[in-house]
C-alpha cells in the first residue's frame, strides 16, 4: 500500500516590518549548496534538498531532516528483518514537501509525522540568513464560515474533545494544562481514546467561562497543528443567546487539509518526488480562491 499523502496550508507572514521578503531568501537557498543550506532545528540537522521555481511562479521544495536513530528495517513475507546498508556519515532522512506561492504568501506542506514541520520551516527560514528582522510565521489555514461562526458567538454552553494519548507527550501535556491527568492515565491505562466534555448544563442562563475555555481551546488547537493525528475532535456548543438553539462546531474539521492515495511508490518504497510536488500544486488550485 501506498499509503495517505497529506497535504496543509499555511497563511505566511513576516513578523517583521524590516523583514527580507521570503522570496529573497528561497532566491539565496537556491543558489547555496548542499552542505551550506544545513540548519540545526531542535537539535535535529535539516536542509532545503531540493528547490525550483515552476513557470507560473510557485517555489517548490524538498525539505529533509536527517535523523541518526535507530530506524527501520526491510523484510519480505518469507524472509527475515534486516538493516540498510550506510556508507559511512549516511543516515536516515524525512522528506516533506513544501510549496510556497508569493502572490498569496501561502504556503502549502505535506504531513510527515517523523519529519519538518511548520514550525521548524518557520524557523528554518528565520535562521538561514543572519538578521534580527527576519522572523517569519506560518498559520494554519481554516474554513472562514467556521472561523467566524466561533468568532461572533455569544456564549459556549459545551466543549468537548477527543484525543489520543499514545501521540502526545509530556510537553503536550505542559502546552494544554488541563490534558496533563487525562494523558497521563490514559498513557498507563494503555488506552487508545481519551473523550473529554465540559457542559453548563441544562440551565438556559448557565455557560461555561469564556476566558477559560477559550484559552484551553487555543491550546488544544495549537497541539493539533502540531500534531494532527493526535487531536481527533474540538467540538464547541455556541449559542446567540438564552432561548437559541445550541449550535455544534468542530474546530478542527475545518482545517485547510486534503489526502491523496494515488501516488504510488517507486522502486526504493518512497513517493517520487515530482509526483509530490503535482499533489502540492493540485491542493493549491482547489483553495486558491479562498488565499486571495
């Protein structure tokens, strides 16, 4: 099986008046070699492998993270597990496809669990030339109508949220105060589902206390930027006032995502290159609309 090619966008934006414009730099990571486009993230070595600029004016590019840890194996259905063999310095690398588009200055990511993320593009941009200025920001694109239903609402009268405990770790747990118990029992539990509701109740003129739960949701929403799979449903019951009708929001349905299961892999096991990049360009037409 091919698997699920998954694909994010991305609102761009310096976060610095005095900031170089991106284009500038992708022109600087082009012209460098190998070797110099390396940049330690997280303690993990990544670089810009591969980059192009397309006819219609649409930067691609290849980011790896190279990992030295143990890895995984080849095997066949009659054959024993075994390892790849390295030449010496070798080591494994994550690949992640990016596609950044100057006229809307978004930017368009594929998913890869093991590999760069927004937030490490995000740095990665800001620390590859030495300025102060340049500090760059990614925001995960959502669907407007949900976002501004969110926005506009009056009172929440429910929350609850799906997760599961084997994806997040103790520093998730540190991001989201309130998860901390609920991680960590369902993480000695084995547990594989974690559902978690907060309702005011069946009084009218009860609702839960905005400041709070909007920041535990801002939290929540950020882990799952981070790590999509591990946040399942941010669900929020808004109303306009005391004798509406309760309306259901799922925060995190809305994000700008697509899947694709049609690429298949090449000799090596890996999805071709230029075959991702197609995908990157296809999930860029379908939302252009609404960069612009």
């Amino acid at each position: 099986m091919a698997g699920k090619f998954k694909v994010y966008a991305f609102g761009m934006t310096a976060l610095n008046s005095q900031a170089n414009s991106l284009e500038e730099i992708l022109v600087d990571i082009e012209f460098d070699d190998l070797e110099s486009r390396l940049r330690i993230i997280d303690k993990n070595p990544v670089r810009i492998e591969h980059i192009e600029k397309s006819e219609d004016g649409m930067w691609l590019m290849d980011f790896v993270k190279l990992r030295d840890v143990h890895g995984p194996g080849k095997a066949s259905m009659g054959s024993p597990v075994q390892g790849f063999e390295f030449e010496e310095g070798e080591v494994f690398c994550e690949e992640t496809a990016a596609l950044y588009s100057p006229e809307t200055n978004h930017i368009i990511i594929q998913y890869n669990h093991f590999g760069v993320r927004h937030s490490a593009i995000e740095e990665y941009f800001s620390s590859y030339v030495e300025s102060e200025n340049n500090i760059y920001g990614l925001k995960p694109k959502y669907d407007d109508e949900v976002d501004n239903k969110f926005r506009n609402r009056k009172n929440i009268r429910k929350l609850k949220v799906g997760l599961d405990p084997r994806l997040l770790s103790q520093k998730d747990a540190d991001a989201g105060t309130a998860l901390s118990k609920a991680i960590e029992i369902g993480s000695e539990s084995n547990g594989a589902t974690i559902d978690i509701t907060i309702s005011a109740g069946v009084d009218k003129k009860r609702f839960l206390d905005r400041e709070s739960i909007s920041g535990f949701i801002s939290k929540v929403r950020g882990i799952s930027e981070q790590k999509p799979d591990s946040i399942r449903h941010l669900e929020v019951g808004i109303v306009g006032d005391i004798d509406s009708k309760m309306q259901v929001l799922d925060l995190i349905a809305p994000r700008l995502s697509k899947i694709y299961q049609d690429i298949k892999l090449d000799s090596d096991k890996r999805w071709p290159r230029k075959e991702r990049y197609n995908r990157l360009l296809k999930a860029y037409r379908s939302w252009e609309k609404k960069f612009k």
